[in-house]
C-alpha cells in the first residue's frame, strides 16, 4: 500500500475511534509521546495524549448521543516519512478543524501532534 493510502486508512481509522469512542483504537494510532493542542470558545488547551484519551473514555461518544457522522478529510500531504492531514470534525455541538502531523514509524504511521479550534460562531 502506498503512503497516501495508509495515511487515509489511519485518518479513517481515527474518526471510527473518536466518533465510536474507541480509545484502543485511538491508542494505537498516536506516539504514545504525542502533545494535543487545542481552542475551544476562546480557551486553549495542551494535554498529553494519555490525558486526551482519558476524556474520550469519560464522555459518551457522538455515536451513543445518535449523532450523524459528518467527519471528513480535507485534505492531506506525505513528505516522505512525515504527513499533514486537515480534517474537519463536527461533534457534541461543536464545528472542529483539525490539524494531524503523522511520523512513519518501523510498526506503521502514528499520530505525533494534534491541533484543533471550534472557532466561536455567530448566531
């Protein structure tokens, strides 16, 4: 498989596990190293990828809240043994856009960063 297959099939892979709530799945997909950098309604956060999946685990999922999957690639870029994907994630009433920076590894493709915003919307 091609680096730009495998870096979809993770990307699919990391929506099954965020809007399913699958934090094994998620778990695999990330350097257990990895940092998640986020904006939420003007607030920033930074965790530790371990702390990040602690909060998917306590939370029920957009799956269980009977939310319909509208989770989409934007668009990606392989450089070698490092990618960018920009994802567009809307979930739990939120509009997320999303950076992942993935690192090819001996075991496969993993997540090393993750960026995010839910921009403040006008209503």
């Amino acid at each position: 498989m091609a680096a730009h297959e495998e870096v979809l099939k993770l990307i699919d892979d990391y929506f099954t596990g965020v809007y399913t709530g699958n934090t094994g799945l998620l778990q695999s997909l990330f350097d257990p190293h990895a940092q998640v950098f986020g904006e939420v309604n003007g607030l920033h956060h930074h965790k530790p990828i371990s702390v990040y999946l602690e909060g998917v685990a306590a939370r029920k999922s957009p799956k269980e809240l009977n939310e319909p999957f509208r989770m989409k690639t934007l668009g990606i870029d392989v450089m070698g043994d490092i990618a960018s994907a920009r994802l567009y994630s809307p979930m739990l009433g939120f509009e997320y856009c999303l950076y992942l920076t993935l690192a090819h590894r001996e075991a496969g493709w993993q997540i090393v960063n993750k960026t995010y915003a839910a921009p403040l919307l006008a209503i």
